[in-house]
C-alpha cells in the first residue's frame, strides 16, 4: 500500500476475507437452514498492525442482518475518537482459517479493516516485505499455554 506521496506504507496491505452471519451458519450446521441462504459475503480486507478489531462497513453489516448489540469508542490513526455501533457473531474466514469476532461499524468505510485481535486469534504473523499472512503452522493454530 502506498501513501498520497507514493510511498510505500510497511504493514498495511489488503486480503480476501468472507464474513458470515453466524447465526445462520449455525443454524446450517444444525441442518435448519439450507447453505445457500447463509448470508455472507466476500470483502476486500486492510490488513493493518497497528489496529486491534475487525471493522467492518455498514453496507456489508446490512448484509449480514446482524443486529447492533452495543456500542464502542474507536480512536483512529490521526488521534480522532468516535462513538461507534458494534455487531457480535460475525463468523469470518481468513485463508482457510475461521472464527468468530465482534465487528466495529464504520457507516463510510469501503473495505474491512482486520486487526491484530483476529491476526492472533487465527494465529498468522504478517509478512510486510512480502506484503502477505502466513501461518505460523501450516497445519494447526497453535495456542500459547503454561
């Protein structure tokens, strides 16, 4: 990714991701819901160090059917602090990997935005030279334990 200088910004760079309404993905699972109706869609994604959460935009949020259930302060990159709505049971894959996270809304955003809490929690260590996530084991997510 470049900045309006051109110049490249280390650590910022975009993926694929598919976010689903988990609430209907479990329903799938249970067998009362036909797959195709799980509403999901595949999103652009800034991969971005320096943030915490998953953020996702309203047009996409709309999409899922996810209800707000709270609110929360956000702080953006130039200090500014806003008041957001926030969404829970949002099932998310990331390069075959999956979870399930609470989302910031941002009504103007286009893209997602995939911070370090969902990074950690799918366990992938960012790449910025190569511009990329990798696994830190190919086979499992690995879980840090006394």
């Amino acid at each position: 990714m470049f900045n309006e200088d051109g110049e490249r910004i280390v650590g910022l760079f975009h993926v694929q991701i598919e976010v689903a309404n988990n609430q209907d993905v479990i329903l799938t699972e249970k067998g009362l819901l036909d797959p195709g109706k799980v509403r999901r869609r595949k999103v652009r994604g800034l991969v971005d160090c320096g943030a915490t959460r998953l953020v996702l935009p309203a047009t996409v949020v709309k999409k899922l059917g996810l209800p707000v259930t709270k609110r929360v302060r956000v702080r953006y990159a130039d200090r500014r602090v806003r008041i957001r709505d926030a969404i829970s049971n949002v099932y998310v894959d990331l390069m075959g990997r999956s979870g399930v996270f609470t989302a910031a809304v941002e009504p103007k955003r286009r893209t997602a935005l995939i911070g370090a809490i969902v990074l950690e929690d799918l366990d992938f260590i960012i790449d910025p030279s190569g511009e990329r996530l990798v696994p830190r084991d190919p086979k499992f997510v690995v879980s840090e334990i006394e």
